[in-house]
C-alpha cells in the first residue's frame, strides 16, 4: 500500500528543490486569465521572471526530481 502525499506537501517539496535553481512551481487559479495558457501549475525561472513550463504534472515532476518515492503516490 501506498502513503499518500497531498498536493500542497508536494508542491512544497519540489519548490524547496528548486529553490537552489532560482525556480519555482506555481500555482494558477482557475478564474485566471492565464489559465489557459499555464495550465494547474507552471515553472518559472525566479531570477530571470521568466515562465520555463506550462501545464506541468506534479507527479510526473516530483518522480523526475526523485522527490516522490516509488512508495508514495499523490493523492487526488
């Protein structure tokens, strides 16, 4: 069986990784303009105010990053 790691644990986490980079995972409101354009969450480049990527999957980021165990999985 799997923990379960909430969304704002993770996000908290790849940003804590991130922040050596000068990036940072944000989140974007759904009632935002950008919505469309940036999807859930975007990566951007903090030293340069720059977006990096849109429409980015938390999970997928978190595994890549090797932040989130094969024993963990995000809960939904």
């Amino acid at each position: 069986m799997k923990v379960k790691v909430t969304e704002r644990a993770l996000l908290a986490r790849i940003n804590r990784a991130l922040r050596k980079d000068n990036q940072q995972l944000c989140r974007c409101r759904e009632d935002s303009q950008g919505y469309a354009e940036l999807g859930d969450f975007y990566a951007m480049d903090t030293a340069q105010d720059v977006v990096m990527a849109r429409h980015v999957d938390l999970a997928m980021w978190a595994r890549d990053l090797g932040i989130l165990p094969d024993w963990e999985e995000l809960q939904r």
